[in-house]
C-alpha cells in the first residue's frame, strides 16, 4: 500500500523548514546537558541531509533553499572513503551558505594510522570555514592540529568546543606531547570547553573567559592548575580522575593545607562521575564555593570510612556551599544512617536525585520505612528536616518490615509534605515530585491508590514502580 503525502505536501513551506531543522538538529544541544552522551551518539548524522533530500522533489526543493538544514555537519573519516568524506564535508559548507556551523569530526577507526599522514585538503577546508564554527567536536591527531595552527585560522564564533585526542596520541608520555595551542589566540567568544584524555598543562586555552568545562581523564593536580586560571566557572564536571596510587588521605597531601582555598566565586553546578571518595573531598576541600547550588557525584566505586558523609558535610560547609539539588548516582556507601543524616544537614536541598548501584556483592539498600517516618515528622522545634524540598527521586534497594505499613506510611508522609498542618508548625514547601523505582515486589491496596490518585489530581507527580509494575 502506498502512502498517501498528499496532506504531507499542502503544508507551507516554512512549515516543512522547521520538521526538518528538527530532524537535522545539531547536536550542540548536548553540550548544555549533564549526563555523558556518548561521544558516537550523532555518529552518523552526516547522511541525514543527503537522505532526506532523496524523499522526494518537493523535500529536494526545500533542502536545496535552505541554508540553515546544512549548518550541522558531521563528518566519520575513513581510510577507503576519505575522498567522499571531504567531497560531503565541502558539500556542507557550499550549501550552508553564511550559516554557523557544528561539526564533528570522528573515525570510523581511530587506531588506522592517522596521525602519520595529513590530509592537506580538508586542513584547508577547516582553516576557511574556522570563522563561521559555532560548535565543534572533535578527535584531531597531534600533527593535524599543528597544521592547522599553522594556517593562522581565527574562530570568531566559537562558542563550544569539545576536543580530545585519537588513540595513538593518547598514549603518548606527557614529556613527549607536544602543546595544544589552536584555541589559546583565536577564540574570544569561546565559554563552553569539553576535554578528554588531555595533559592540561599542555592545553593553551582562553581559560579566563570559560563558564563551562568538563574534562575527562585528568590528574588531581591538574585539576588545581586549571581552576586556578578559571575564576568565572558556572559548572565544572570531572569525569574520572586518574588513580593516585596508596596513598589517598588529604593530610598526606603536601602543602596543600597550608594553600588557600581556590575562590570559584560563580560555580554554581558542580559534577564529578567516576571519582573516588578521597579525591572528591580532597577537591572540596581545596575550593571556595559560595555560589554551589547543584552538586552531583556520580559512580565511585570506593566506599570510604563509616563517617564519610560527616566528613563531607563539614568540607561542604567550610567552602561555603549552599546546595539546593543533590544528585548520588552509583556511590557505594557504608551506612544508610549517614546517608540520611547527610541529606538533613542541608536544609536548603529543594531536589534529591538517588541512583544506588546494583551489585549482588555489596547490596546498597534504603530504608525506606525509617527514611519515610523521619521525613514526614517534625523535629523539636517543630522543624520538618528537608523543609524546602520539592522533588525526590529514589532508584535502588530499599527495605521495609512491613509491606502494609510502609503503604500507608508512604501515603502520610506526601499527604503531610503536600499539605503541612498549619497548627504551630514550620512551614514546609509543598512537594511536587515524587519518583519511587524499586526491584522489590510489593503494591498498594484499592484503598491505599485512591488516596495516591487524589494526591495526583491536587498537583503533585508520583511514579512508584516496584518490580516493573507501575501503581498509577
């Protein structure tokens, strides 16, 4: 049976210009997200343009007058198709006119020999087209970037740049790598910046105008020597610090207690993922972060000392942070008192985000009956703990001595958060969000639902799923 496009093809054109820049959307987007895409996630974008123009004349038409629907090219090289490669690369830039432009640049195998030869042809397509770059990605061999550099390209319009090595560069010895210095002169509007696998003590970068940067595979030491040269951070994230052998204790550390602490003044957003314990509060402890509303650690693997959190606590609050969202994904943990202990003491939090790790060799369990009483129950003083809190979000193992009663007591304690009594008592903000995900095999009664269904109607989201089953 054929499809009918008739209806397809009477849209305004305009109109069939936005489906397809939403179609061909640049994946400059994911730059501004915090949860690691991929690095291959747009892999294959390149085609998008040259197939969609294929549909039919009508899409032809429109992909051929519209400059914008080229702007976002990627480019997979290739040892047996780089001619085609560099011919498609020139195709975009002809046809997108005066447009900026994302590009990302990957290889179909990054281990094929590149840096021993330079494709001249395309190092020149990038050093004429540098003015209109808006966004790119990039795995670029050493001696490309030399060649580049040479050419004196300017990139007025860079905003964002994620830049890492290809493999055979990344396993070259510090002293032999030679610096990075394509950006350091030639990018004044650059503010996001996204590294991997670098030494950074040999990147040349504008790191004074940066308000975003995220780097991957990173001694603790270098981690210092370039937050001292970004006082106008917004977000920082760390993704996997470099094992630092034995010795993990922050007294060991020499000279640094007698340091001052590092002013980020604006970080607001503070992101580790893959960090041991040690080195998360060993950089803690080193910061001044009067402005940190949003942290999150992500996949630690050590589980540190029973008083961890404690400890943590106290750094957070010598560096003066406020947080307002807290996000634990994947952390081992020693003692789930502590973890509850540590979520009170930041009476400011407004969003809880908890992932616990699955793991049949340590199991990481909430208990949620102690957690849920504690929540609902206002302290002497009548001061609820997490007063300001709006959203929660749980994901993990928990554990209950009753499954009727810690029903009900999940009912009490978001129809005491949504609706405070008024009797005396410090008010709370009203919960908004409630997200429950568990693998243990439990559901409400008819009884027990109604009452979380009218919760729903007066406003607040709830999504508990235990075992796969939903109970809404």
């Amino acid at each position: 049976m054929m499809l009918n496009t008739n209806g397809i093809l009477k849209l305004p054109a305009e109109l069939h210009v936005e489906i397809l820049k939403a179609v061909c959307r640049p994946w400059w987007d994911t730059f501004h997200r915090t949860d690691w895409a991929t690095d291959m996630e747009h892999k294959y974008d390149l085609a998008i343009p040259f197939t969609l123009r294929a549909v039919c004349r009508h899409w032809r038409d429109i992909l051929m007058s519209s400059a914008v629907l080229w702007s976002n090219i990627t480019i997979v090289l290739s040892t047996t198709t780089l001619d085609n490669n560099i011919t498609a690369f020139e195709t975009h830039l002809e046809r997108s006119g005066k447009c900026l432009l994302t590009i990302k640049l990957a290889f179909e195998n990054d281990d094929d020999g590149w840096p021993q030869s330079i494709p001249n042809r395309l190092i020149q397509l990038f050093a004429s087209s540098a003015c209109r770059w808006r966004a790119i990605d990039m795995a670029l061999p050493e001696s490309w970037s030399s060649a580049l550099s040479k050419l004196g390209p300017v990139f007025r319009n860079l905003k964002a740049a994620r830049v890492r090595p290809v493999d055979d560069d990344a396993t070259i010895e510090h002293a032999e790598s030679t610096p990075y210095d394509l950006f350091e002169h030639t990018t004044p509007v650059l503010q996001d910046l996204h590294t991997s696998d670098y030494y950074l003590r040999m990147v040349q970068a504008p790191w004074e105008q940066l308000t975003r940067l995220s780097i991957r595979g990173i001694d603790i030491n270098e981690c210092f020597h370039v937050l001292e040269k970004t006082p106008n951070l917004a977000c920082f994230m760390v993704r996997s610090i470099w094992e630092r052998g034995e010795d993990n204790e922050i007294h060991t550390r020499k000279g640094l207690r007698e340091e001052k602490p590092i002013p980020l003044l604006y970080l607001r957003t503070l992101i580790l993922a893959n960090c041991d314990w040690p080195d998360i509060m060993l950089l803690i402890f080193s910061l001044y972060l009067p402005s940190l509303k949003n942290l999150q650690l992500k996949s630690s693997g050590w589980q540190g000392s029973k008083h961890v959190y404690t400890y943590f606590q106290t750094l957070l609050a010598n560096a003066g942070a406020e947080i307002t969202r807290f996000v634990l994904q994947d952390h081992y943990y020693t003692s789930e008192a502590d973890l509850q202990e540590f979520l009170w003491s930041m009476p400011l939090l407004q969003s809880v985000d908890i992932h616990l790790p699955e793991s049949h060799h340590s199991p990481q369990e909430l208990p949620m009956q102690d957690f849920l009483h504690a929540y609902a129950s206002s302290q002497p003083g009548n001061a609820y703990p997490l007063p300001n809190l709006e959203e929660f979000s749980f994901k993990g193992g928990i554990t209950f001595k009753n499954e009727t009663d810690i029903c009900q007591l999940l009912v009490e304690a978001l129809t005491a958060r949504r609706t405070p009594s008024s009797s005396g008592q410090e008010q709370v903000k009203p919960l908004r969000s409630f997200i429950l995900e568990t693998d243990k095999e439990f559901q409400p009664s008819i009884e027990v639902k109604r009452k979380l269904e009218r919760l729903v109607a007066d406003g607040l989201h709830i999504q508990i799923i235990c075992a796969g089953k939903s109970w809404l």
